[in-house]
C-alpha cells in the first residue's frame, strides 16, 4: 500500500514541476518575442531616421553647391562653377532655388556640356559604360544633335546590353545625319541588322574611331 502511494506523489510532484517548467517556458518565450518586437520596432525607428537624415544631407548639399557656383562666379571662377552646378540635385530645390539654378544653368551650360561629354568619352573608354551613359546622357540633355555623343552613347548601350537604347541614339544619327558615312555606319549597328559579326572590342574601337574622325571634321570645318 505505501509503494503505489508513494509512487502517486512522486508522479504528482514531477507533473507539477513539469507544469511549473511549461509555464515559465511560456512566459520566457512570450518575454523573448516582446524583445524581438521592440528591437525590430527600434531597428525600423533607427532606419527611417537615418533615411530622413540622407535625405536632409541631400537637400542641403544641393543649396551648398549652388550657393557655391553663385560665389564661385562672382569670383570669376567658373570651372569652380561649372564643377559646383553639376553637382546640384534639382529635385531637391524649391521652386525659387530651381528659378536660380536655370539662370546659372543657361549661362554655364556650354561648359557643362563639355565637362560631361568628355566625363562620359573617357568613362567609355575606361569600359566604365554604366558611368558613360550616366554623363552622355546629361550632355545629350543639353546638345541633342552632337554627332560624338549619341556615338558614344549608342555604343555605352549597346555594350551594356540595352540594344532597345542603343537603337534609339544609332536612329537618332541616320535622323540626323542622312545620306552620310556617320548614318551609314549607325545603320550597320542597329539591333535589326542581323549582319553583324562585331565583337564588343570592335565595337568600342569602331566607336572610338568615329569620334575622333567627327572631331577632325568638326575641326577642319572650323578653318574654312
């Protein structure tokens, strides 16, 4: 009689300890998830903050840099300006600062065009086609018309792989220069040409080629 007696408290005393050890495991995960909330409620805090901090740092270097090439003009320094306005993010200006940026922009924009279609040649060169595009297309936005930059940005696309893009500048050349070897060449280019066997190197050599041989027509045209 006292065996199964004292078996039954036994088995009584461990069904408690086990009920006891549920309980705390409950409460400690239910702790331990609370505790994930809160960091990842505190992460997402700390996220949006530091988004609205870039953000901040955005807007107020856009002013800086214009604030830049107004002073940078006044002090007769336009490279300075030049290099200032081109790093202004119009997107970040009011409506009165971005009046202020396309006064500045209409006087420095020649040289802008410059600055970024040379950027963009030597990022072509360097096969760097991503950085090409990005600076031939801002001198594109300026002069539509300069044979050198939509070769040149044909080409970055073509050679990136967008031959949907690289189309619509190697049109743009037969558009623009019809009935010459520069149309003709871009003709050789297009996409829907399944004639072509140029490699990737050819491809920037011939691009290369081209520019350099607009360059010395430009200039013997010059001294007529």
């Amino acid at each position: 009689l006292l065996m199964p007696a004292k078996t039954a408290s036994i088995n009584d005393a461990a069904n408690k300890k086990v009920a006891e050890y549920s309980s705390d495991m409950a409460v400690g995960e239910a702790e331990i998830q609370s505790l994930n909330a809160q960091i990842k409620a505190s992460e997402e805090t700390v996220a949006t903050a530091n988004s609205q901090i870039d953000a901040a740092n955005q807007k107020a270097a856009s002013y800086e840099n214009l604030m830049k090439t107004i002073n940078a003009l006044n002090n007769n320094s336009q490279d300075t300006a030049v290099n200032a306005l081109a790093a202004v993010d119009t997107a970040q200006l009011s409506v009165e600062a971005k009046a202020v940026y396309d006064k500045y922009f209409a006087q420095l924009k020649d040289a802008l065009f410059a600055q970024y279609k040379e950027a963009g040649i030597n990022a072509f060169v360097g096969q760097d086609y991503a950085g090409a595009i990005a600076d031939l297309e801002k001198a594109k936005a300026i002069n539509s018309g300069d044979y050198v930059v939509l070769n040149y940005l044909a080409h970055s696309y073509r050679l990136s792989g967008d031959a949907a893009s690289a189309d619509v500048n190697f049109d743009s050349i037969i558009s623009l220069f019809p009935n010459t070897v520069k149309a003709q060449t871009a003709q050789t280019y297009l996409s829907t040409n399944t004639s072509q066997t140029a490699s990737a190197t050819d491809e920037a050599a011939a691009a290369t080629a081209e520019a350099d041989a607009a360059a010395a027509e430009a200039a013997l045209q010059g001294t007529e």
